[in-house]
C-alpha cells in the first residue's frame, strides 16, 4: 500500500522571498515601452508587464528571481515568452533577458534599495 501524506504543508517564512521584492522597481519597468516594440514586425497588444528574467538563476526552488531582473513586456510577448520557453524565445527576437533586465536595474530609480552598501 501506498503511503500519502494528507498533512497541510508547512508554509516557508517568506523571509528571503521579502527581500527580492520591489514594488517600486517593478512598477517603474512598467512604464517603460515593451522590449520587443520594433523587432520583427511585433505588434505589442495588453498592458505593460514586468517580467522575471528567470535565467537569472536565482529564484530557487518555490522563489521567484529577484525584482530586479525584470524587463518590460506587453501582455501578449509576456504570454509568448512562457509558451515557447526563454531559449527560443530569446533566440527568435535576438534578446538576452538577463543582460536587459541588468540595463534596467543600473538605470532604475530604486536602484537603492538593493545596492550593496559596502
């Protein structure tokens, strides 16, 4: 017979998952024009998204990666970007997610609130 564990599971403390987290960055990206807007022929349809630039590998198992490796991305590329995967995705419109998302933290007015002070 097959043991199941029928339990609640035990919640994580968020902890790690409140210092990754910037409202404020992440509505900034948001007023910034779709990264796709130009490149072949994309017609930007939806509202403006921040998008996690996943690959920037520090999410972890059951975390999303840090607010500021986030790109803007109107609703339908944001869309596109989960049905075909990072990799194709990246290689069809010639983007490297991880290097835009560090464009937009340098460039971010809330680059401050995750600065390293030392």
């Amino acid at each position: 017979m097959m043991h199941i564990d029928t339990r609640p599971r035990a919640k994580n403390s968020r902890r790690a998952a409140k210092t990754r987290e910037f409202p404020q960055h992440r509505q900034w990206v948001r007023t910034r024009p779709c990264l796709l807007q130009g490149k072949l022929a994309h017609v930007c349809i939806g509202q403006m998204e921040a998008a996690h630039a996943d690959a920037a590998a520090d999410g972890g198992i059951g975390l999303k990666c840090h607010d500021k490796h986030v790109v803007p991305l109107c609703s339908g590329a944001h869309r596109q970007l989960h049905s075909l995967g990072t990799a194709t995705w990246e290689a069809t419109y010639k983007v490297n997610l991880v290097e835009a998302a560090k464009v937009y933290a340098a460039k971010s007015p809330h680059r401050n609130l995750w600065a390293d002070p030392a």
